[in-house]
C-alpha cells in the first residue's frame, strides 16, 4: 500500500446513504449514486456484526469543519475496520479534495454512511441497538475508567464548537480523555484513534492481520 502523499488513488469510498452502499469515485464528477460495490453485495453479509456475531463498534462524527480531519477519520476507520457515520451538514462539499487526499489509498476499505442530520443518524437501523458515547471536553467520566461494548458508538462533535447540548442529551454517556492541565483539547481524529483504540483494546476488538507496510 503505497503512502506517497503526492500519489493520487484510483481507488473509491464506499458511501452508504440509508440502506444503500456506493462506492464515491476520487474524480470530481463522482457522485454517491453509483453502482453498490464490496461486501454488501453478499446479501447473507450483515454488516453491522463482527465475525463473532457481535455488533460492530462504529465511529461517528458530528458535523466535521475540516476535510482533512474526516479524511484521517475514515482512513483510521479503514484500518480498524470501524465504519464511519458521518452526521451532516458537514463545514465542506463531502466531495472536498481534502477528505480524499487525507484517506487516500484506503478509499477502498473506508465504510462512511451520511446522515442528512442528527434526527436521520438517531433514526438509522443501527441506533436501534448499542450504546452512544459522546466523546467531550464537557464529559463526565474518564474514559480510562469506563468499560467498553463492542456495539458502542463513539462520538465526536465539531471541531469549531464540539456538540450542541441536545447531543450531550442524547448519549448514554459523555466521557473525557484526561489532559494536561491548561490544554483544552484534542485534535478531531487524534481524540478519536485514543479513544478507538481504548475501545477495540477492551473489547478485543483489533483487528489480527499485521500491517502489509
Ligand atoms: C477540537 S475538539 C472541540 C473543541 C470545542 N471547542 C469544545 O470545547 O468542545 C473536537 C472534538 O474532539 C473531541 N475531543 C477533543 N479533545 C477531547 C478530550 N480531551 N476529551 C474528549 N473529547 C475530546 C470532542 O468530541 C470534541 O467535540
């Protein structure tokens, strides 16, 4: 896998909007409503479980501002085999140049599903089961200290104003991850591969092959 940043990829994002999966070419006439591609299109697959037959934990970003943070997102969800629910309006065209310069060669592994808002994302197949956990400065828990399930979904607000009291309202859980003191906060995608990767850890949920390099 070549991570030559001037290499521009061939290679597509699978996008899913409500129950459809679509490849989003790295060309700028692509659009969302192409052909579904990838493992969805083994019907006996079902995607929200792990190949233990547990749900699948997921990552969720609240109205990103900045492409290149939802680019290094989805390319972390790819190499954690992490789908990717992305609650729009986002601070960007979702088509941005920066999102796929920031994933590329991963496009073929990154799973994104859009969410119109936040009344869409509640009202997606998958809220119907596993917990939210809204990852905040204004959190009430440490993370380290908290027990993760491998259905939880982890997430994060906006880079510009975190996530509107509403979304505190909504989660089962708002945690923390502790900082030095005087530091406000964590990059985006940074706070997201701490506490993803805190998350898989407890729940054995890594995936096994060794990075290909
Ligand atoms: C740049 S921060 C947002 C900062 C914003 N001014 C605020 O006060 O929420 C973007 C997102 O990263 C996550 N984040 C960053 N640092 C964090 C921390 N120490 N604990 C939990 N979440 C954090 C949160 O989801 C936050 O909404």
């Amino acid at each position: 896998m070549s991570l030559d940043p001037t290499r521009r990829s061939d290679k597509a994002f699978k996008v899913t909007t409500g129950q459809h999966t679509t490849h989003l070419p790295e060309t700028p006439a692509g659009n969302a409503d192409c052909v579904p591609q990838g493992r969805f299109r083994d019907s006996s697959f079902n995607p929200s479980l792990t190949r233990r037959g547990s749900l699948r934990m997921r990552l969720a970003l609240f109205q990103p501002d900045i492409p290149q943070n939802l680019g290094a997102a989805l390319r972390l969800g790819a190499c954690l085999d992490v789908p990717v629910d992305v609650i729009e309006p986002c601070g960007f065209p979702l088509s941005d140049a920066g999102v796929r310069r920031a994933a590329m060669d991963y496009g073929a592994l990154a799973e994104m599903k859009r969410h119109a808002g936040w009344a869409d994302f509640l009202a997606a197949p998958e809220r119907k089961a596993g917990r939210l956990l809204l990852f905040t400065t204004k959190g009430a828990r440490n993370f380290h200290g908290f027990r993760f399930e491998p259905g939880d979904t982890l997430l994060f607000g906006r880079e510009s104003a975190g996530a509107p009291d509403d979304v505190h309202a909504a989660a089962d859980h708002r945690l923390f991850i502790p900082l030095a003191r005087g530091a406000r906060s964590l990059n985006l995608t940074v706070s997201a591969a701490i506490a993803l990767s805190e998350a898989l850890r407890q729940t054995d949920g890594f995936p096994t092959a060794a990075p290909t390099g």
